[in-house]
C-alpha cells in the first residue's frame, strides 16, 4: 500500500529534525545515518527510502531551514510589503538567522559545524533569485543604482554583522536587536536612495520578491520530499 504524501512527509520532517538536533550538537563528521535513525525512532533502511545518502539528507535539512526562512519573510511580506524595502528587509533575515544556528553557519561556512558539505545544485537557483531581488530593487528605485559591484558590496557589509563575533569580543554586550538596528542602518544610508520610495514602487517590488521566493520554495519542497534520492528537484 502507497503511503500518503502528508505521512511521508511528516516522517521525512522527523528524520530531518533529528538530523538537525545531532548535526547542531556533534557537527558533521561525527554524526551517521545510524546515529539519525535511532534519534527519529526509524530504521536506517527508512532514511535511506527519502535519501540515499548522508550528503543528500544534510542537503535536504539545510534546504528545509532556508524553505523555513524563506517562508517567514512572505509571511512579513504579506502583512507589511514595507518589509521589502532593504534595510528592513536585511533586518528580519539577520533577526531570523540569529535564532538559527544552522542557517548561521551555513552563512558563514563552518566548517566545523557543516565539514565540507558540498554546495547542493540547488543553491545556484539563490544565485538566480538574488539577481532578481536586487534588479527589482534597483529599477524600482529602492536601491541606488550607482554603486559599483552591487551584490558584492552589499554582501560584504552585510556579511561582516555575521562574522563579527568570530574575530572579536566588540559585540558581546549588543543584543540581536541592536546588531539588527546597526545593519539596516548601514544599509539605509549606503545603499538607499535618500528619497523613500513611493507606496507604488513598494508594492510592486514585494509582489515581484513574493513570486520569486514562492517559486524558489516550490522547488526546494519537491527535492526536500522526494523519495528516490535523485540529485535533481522534480
């Protein structure tokens, strides 16, 4: 008998928390098939049915955290399209990753959390949504269009909120929220346009970044849930 789709999906969802819990206590390395099997209560022959691999069950669990994040931020979107404008928009992200250690570190490349996890086919299409986002920004006047090197300048500022902590102590009586305040005023007066742009400009912009990122969790849920184990998204 076939099983239904919401009950593979709840035990795969078991299998990955499990999977969550030992890889954010032990790191990568340390953690086995049979190590996740027994902390989900199910066979290993049972994750093995969802992925055939150690890599392709750690790819899906990182893919579910950022399909988790990505969810979160429609759901701010669809309350408030102001939440698109960049300062706040990089804002909420930090805020989200903070309280999530995986996603930290995959933003950072730990390695000593994630080992040498290879970057999953996937991830190129974050690549592609990114490009998007900030040529949505951009020709909606949300961003300026006169810095050099966008994406690059804009990930390096950002990137430094996340690293900081790493390389000094400089941050230790800052809450999240206070971090969160400094990084999206950097990026309102760098980035922005000194003039705020038009409710107009706002809506579209969110309506263009919601497609986006529903097509993009609509493809990482279709590998995340798939049984045969097969590299490529359905």
């Amino acid at each position: 008998m076939t099983e239904r789709p919401d009950r593979t999906a709840g035990r795969a969802d078991r299998i990955l928390d499990a999977a969550g819990v030992l890889l954010t206590r032990l790191g990568y390395r340390k953690v086995t098939i049979e190590d996740i099997a027994n902390q989900a209560g199910v066979g290993k022959g049972t994750v093995y049915l969802h992925w055939r691999t150690k890599e392709n069950l750690f790819h899906a669990l990182l893919l579910r955290e950022s399909l988790r994040a990505a969810e979160s931020l429609l759901d701010r979107l669809d309350e408030d399209p102001a939440e698109v404008i960049p300062h706040r928009f990089q804002r909420a992200v930090f805020l989200y990753t903070q309280r999530n250690p995986l996603l930290g570190a995959l933003i950072t490349g730990n390695t000593e959390l994630l080992g040498r996890l290879k970057k999953h086919p996937l991830q190129d299409q974050d690549a592609v949504v990114t490009e998007r986002y900030l040529k949505t920004m951009t020709d909606r006047g949300l961003l300026r269009d006169d810095i050099p090197d966008l994406l690059f300048t804009l990930r390096a500022s950002a990137l430094g909120f996340y690293l900081m902590d790493s390389f000094t102590n400089d941050g230790t009586s800052l809450t999240s929220e206070e971090k969160a305040d400094a990084l999206a005023h950097i990026i309102r007066r760098a980035f922005e346009p000194p003039e705020p742009p038009s409710p107009a400009d706002v809506a579209a912009t969110a309506a263009e970044v919601i497609q986006a990122f529903r097509e993009l969790i609509s493809s990482y849920r279709a590998w995340i849930y798939r049984q045969d184990g097969t590299e490529e998204p359905v």
